[in-house]
C-alpha cells in the first residue's frame, strides 16, 4: 500500500514534492489504524526522495494511544509533528508545529536582525494556553495516565468488538482510546442511521461522534472499566432500538 | 432559559435541525457533562478527542486560573513570556529524538497550515523552490484552513472550494480495506 507513495513520486517527480502529510491512524474519517509496516515504508520513500514527512497527531497525540505519539507508537519519526487538542486537553485553544533541528536551522538565516519566517498567530504562545499545556502535560505524567491508557485499551478493544453482531454492524476498528464502529446505510441516507443512535445515546446519558455511516468513541484517559461498559451497553441498546 | 440561538452559526453542524432541538452542555466536570435542562451525560468522546485529562482536571484550571492573576496577554511577536518557552521545552522533552524545535498556534488548522509553510520555507531556503506540492490521504483531516482542506481528503469538505485550493496537491488511497480488514483488532495485517 505504501508503494503508491512511490508510484505517485515516480509519475509526478520527487523533485516537485515538498512534504506528506498523514494521520498516522485518521481519526476524523473513523480510526482508520495504519497496518504494520505502512508508516515504515512511507518513512523510507520520503527519505529516499529528501521529501518531509509530516505528521498530524491533533487527535493521536497526548496519550491517546498510550505514549506520548503516535510516532513512539508505531515506531516511525516524522520530520514534523502537528499537535493540538490533548496538548492542552481542550482547556485552552493551543496547537502546535514539532520540528526536526535540520528545519528550524535551514530556516534561521540571514542577517540576524531580521525576522527569518514571516508566520504567525496573534494567540501564538497566549499566556492561559501555556499555562494550560505545562499543566496537562505535568498531569499526565503525574497521574500515570499514559501507562492508564495502555491497560485500558485492553478492556476498551474487548468491549467494543463484543458489538461485532449486532445489527447493521459492518465493522469495528480500534487502536488506543480510540474506536469506531461502521454501520451498513439505511436506505441510501448517509448519516441517518448513525444520527438516530447518537440521539439515543445522548438521550439515555452518554455522548458519542458520529460520521458518514460511522460512530466513534474515544473516552478521557481518566476513564473507568464501569463508564467503558456503561458506553459499550448504552450503543448496544441504541443499536437495538433503531431500526 | 430563554436564549436566542439564530446568531450563532454553529461550526459543521446542521444548524436548522439543531436550532429546532438544541442540545445545550452547561457544565462539566470529569468524565460527565451536565445539560442545560439538568441531564448528566456522559462524554464517550473527550469532548472531540482532547479533554484527555478529563473535564475542569483540578490542577489544569488552577494553572489557568493563577496565570489569569499575573499576565492575561502579551504581544508575541519580538516579545516574549517565560510560559511559552517553558511549554515549548515541555513537548520538546517527550517528542521523538531531533524534534527539538515547536512553533505554536490557536488550533490543530493553524498548526497543520503552519507545517505546510514551513515546509515551503525550508525548501525555499535550500534552493528547491521546486518542491511545491504535497501528498495528502483520501479522507485525510487537517482542519479547514485552505492549506488543510487541500492536503486532506475528505470531498465533503473540499467541494465549494475547489477552485482555491494549493495547486497540485496529490492524494495516496486511504489504507482501509473493509474485506480484508474487517473487525481487526488494532494494526491490520
């Protein structure tokens, strides 16, 4: 699967691309986890073509997946991490760009007195953001929640694939603390499924995502085993319930 | 509660359905929000995928709450606050070896744009100008700035604006297989 990176580089010219950009699991989409190997060889095409490799851990970073990023995961270093919501966790609008030292130091040239990358964000570095981001970052590594979300995968990944009969379900994709379940479409109507189990669930206390034909979850790394099966149980009833 | 919901435009949301049956969060505090009309619910989503400590952690809005008392905003741009190094130096000592350097934005968009440009930055500087395009995924997602939308993948998101998107943005089929794949349990094979 990696080889159509080589195929695209090989009919459109190395020398014109500047970087890849990918979600090592896509979230948005439906937790689409990556299989064994493709991030590897995407890592070694870039290389080979001096292309940067880019990757958007908005949603993977921060614990998500039980380290720090997806990249420690999967064992693969991009050349820029794109991070945001769990940096802060959601407390105050922050992101932010990773950068390799070959970057930052190609870039930081000229005569010093001038500014070297004409970029950035009058809320770049607001001051609640970082004090929200030093203290998330101190809280999940004080409270352990890393190696918490590890051990609660386990139950997670069981949880969720116990649905793997119910009606309508075509499939379940999980990694981490994050999990999708995809349904057939009703009746050529995209979403209309989906919304109704969603309403269910918001209805009878707990709220969950929704796309297309899919729902995701992704609870808190502070979660419990008894909000995991509350979550699990109340989908399954909205399963059952809608039509 | 008489609240007047028409001005607001609601980011991705059926806003006229919404509007007619509006689910209001009020409160929130671990695990549970708390609705307009009283309802506890529980938040399977971390908000969207980023309250991973969990709503109102204690030690998170104290920080934010003590930064209130000193210094509320300060110019970034050839100024500086110690908070912003100090963060910058907290995601430098847990990313992966080499990436040492952070640049910070409001958002996951600006963060994604802003890597796009340095990209082009960095390939400027080194006498590639050529290095212009980039390869995104079918049914990427990297926020809605004209940057994002380009190099993700989702049509949905794209299809007003196709005439102003970067030029020349190639897009690799997205990984899943559903009959090859289906109810794997992590990584595919």
């Amino acid at each position: 699967m990696a080889d159509n990176l080589e195929a695209l580089v090989d009919a459109n010219g190395s020398e014109t691309i500047a970087g890849v950009v990918v979600e090592p699991m896509q979230g948005s989409a439906g937790v689409i986890v990556p299989p064994h190997g493709y991030l590897k060889k995407l890592r070694s095409i870039c290389d080979a073509h001096q292309i940067l490799l880019i990757f958007d851990e908005v949603i993977t970073g921060f614990g998500r997946l039980g380290e720090w990023f997806a990249a420690d995961r999967f064992g693969v270093i991009p050349d820029m991490i794109i991070c945001a919501k769990g940096v802060i966790s959601g407390v105050v609008p922050l992101g932010g760009v990773i950068v390799r030292d070959s970057i930052y130091n190609e870039i930081m040239v000229g005569p010093s007195h001038l500014v070297e990358f004409f970029h950035g964000y009058t809320n770049s570095g607001h001051p609640l953001a970082c004090a929200a981001g030093i203290s998330a970052i101190n809280v999940y590594e004080s409270e352990g929640l890393l190696a918490k979300s590890s051990k609660l995968e386990i139950e997670l990944e069981k949880a969720i694939h116990s649905l793997r009969d119910e009606a309508h379900v075509v499939d379940i994709r999980n990694i981490g603390m994050a999990v999708a379940i995809e349904f057939e479409t009703r009746n050529n109507q995209i979403s209309m499924r989906v919304m109704e189990i969603f309403q269910y669930c918001f209805d009878h206390g707990v709220m969950i995502r929704y796309t297309g034909d899919i729902i995701a979850i992704g609870p808190a790394l502070v979660c419990d085993e008894t909000e995991i099966e509350a979550i699990i149980e109340t989908i399954r009833s909205a399963i059952r319930a809608i039509a | 509660m008489s609240l007047e919901l028409e001005p607001f435009w609601m980011p991705f949301t059926h806003n006229r359905m919404f509007k007619k049956s509006p689910r209001l969060i009020e409160r929130g505090e671990g695990m549970h929000y708390q609705t307009s009309d009283g309802h506890r619910v529980l938040d399977a989503i971390s908000g969207l995928w980023c309250s991973n400590a969990g709503h109102r952690h204690p030690k998170i809005v104290q920080a934010v709450k003590d930064q209130l008392d000193e210094l509320d905003f300060t110019a970034p741009f050839q100024s500086g606050h110690p908070k912003a190094f100090m963060l910058a130096e907290a995601i430098k000592k847990i990313s992966p070896a080499g990436l040492n350097h952070v640049f910070l934005t409001s958002s996951g968009s600006e963060a994604c744009d802003t890597a796009l440009k340095i990209a082009l930055a960095y390939h400027h500087s080194t006498g590639e100008v050529q290095r212009t395009r980039f390869v995104g995924h079918e049914k990427g997602y990297h926020g809605v700035g004209f940057g994002g939308i380009s190099v993700g993948g989702i049509d949905a998101n794209k299809k007003a604006f196709k005439a102003s998107l970067l030029p020349g943005t190639l897009h690799l089929p997205h990984t899943h297989n559903l009959s090859k794949m289906a109810f794997s349990k992590g990584q595919p094979v």
